[in-house]
C-alpha cells in the first residue's frame, strides 16, 4: 500500500485564480493588448465596474502593476499606464536582442524539415494578420514565430528566460506592429531561410539585424512622440 503522501501526490491540486491575480493578470492584458494605452488616466470605479468587481482588488492591483512598471502612481492625480522611455525600450530590446540571436543560431542547428515548414506556416500567419491591418493579430503572430524559433533552438534556459520579457516586448511592439510590418516580416522570411539551410552564423546575424532595426525604429517612435508633446 503506497504512502500518504505519495498517494495524494497522484492528482493535480485544482485551486481557483484568488480574484487579486485575476483582476491583475485582466489589467496586465489590456495594457499589452493596447486596449489600455500608455499615459491612459486609470479610474478605479470605471475599472471595477468593466471588470464587474469592487474596487478594492483594483486598487490593489494598481499597486502591483506600480511596482512592475506598468503604471504611473501620481499623487493627487492617480493611475496612468506607463509610457515607456526610449532608455528603457534600449535596455530590454537589447536584451531581447542577445537572447534571440542565440535562439537563431541553435534553431539553424537543430531545425528538421518539418520545424521549416512551421516557421513558414507560422509566417504566412502573420503576412495575413498584416494584409488584414490587425495589430494585435500582428503581434501574437510575430511572438509566435520568436517563440518557436527559440524552441527549434533546444535550449532550455534560452527557453525559460525569454517569456520573462516576452509580455513587454508585445506591449512595446504593438504601436509599430502596422508601421513597421512589411519590413519585419520580410525579415522574418530571411531569417527562416538561413535556418532552412542550416546556416547558423547567418541566421544568427539575420536576427542580430532584425531585432536592432526593431529597436531602432521603436525608439525613433517614442522620440518623435516625446517631441510632438513638448
């Protein structure tokens, strides 16, 4: 007869998400997704009322979102979405930059025919998404690609770091989604013959290129915005 404790350790524990997460994981979506947009005033009543909640999980969950950087806590004025820097778009682009290059390189390595093929189903997804003008569905097709490119890569730790920044890179890509499609996805197309061929030093600089221009052009963005503001 097995043990207590390996006995109850056979079924999943099932627990429901406590509301505070809930209501902090909704905020978090809208704010990537756009729906929230940066320097948006965030009304607590307005918010417990569209997510059909009090006020107090909200006001919580402005608190947690402060402290992660997505929301501007000002005295006397209240909740404002962030808007990111141009510092802060270089530093984790940057970042994302040396994590995807990697990921290029091993995927060129290691990918079989049949990862080809879903690289050019998963871009022909996002050439859709762009002649259909949808950001968002621009978006979630752009982190599908990166993502399995760094799964093709068979490196756990490439695997396990990159979706720590994945939700801040879509939040940042979603404004230059349409702007910055065409190019990006051609790009895409480069990047996914290299890996095609088994060439990872050229993928690997296929995806260093890429993923500066992406910098570079969301950068510009937000100093063009900055300026317009002044």
């Amino acid at each position: 007869m097995p043990d207590a404790p390996t006995a109850a350790a056979r079924g999943p524990i099932s627990r429901p998400t406590p509301l505070r997460q809930a209501v902090y994981d909704a905020l978090t979506k809208l704010i990537v997704n756009g729906s929230l947009k940066p320097g948006q005033h965030l009304v607590e009543a307005e918010l417990a009322e569209n997510l059909g909640v009090s006020r107090q999980p909200i006001r919580e969950a402005l608190q947690r979102l402060h402290t992660a950087g997505w929301v501007d806590l000002r005295p006397s004025q209240g909740a404002f979405v962030h808007s990111p820097t141009t510092e802060e778009c270089a530093q984790l682009l940057s970042v994302r930059a040396l994590l995807e290059t990697h990921s290029a390189r091993g995927a060129a390595q290691h990918a079989t025919p049949r990862d080809v093929a879903r690289l050019w189903e998963l871009q022909q997804t996002g050439l859709t998404a762009l002649a259909a003008g949808d950001a968002r569905a621009i978006v979630e097709a752009n982190a599908a690609l990166h993502t399995h490119i760094t799964l093709l890569s068979r490196n756990a730790v490439l695997a396990e770091l990159i979706p720590q920044v994945d939700r801040r890179v879509r939040w940042y890509y979603m404004p230059i989604a349409k702007p910055r499609g065409k190019d990006a996805w051609n790009e895409h197309a480069r990047i996914i013959e290299a890996i095609a061929e088994g060439s990872p030093h050229r993928a690997e600089e296929l995806m260093r290129r890429h993923t500066r221009s992406t910098t570079d052009f969301y950068c510009k963005q937000i100093a063009a915005v900055a300026g317009q503001s002044v």
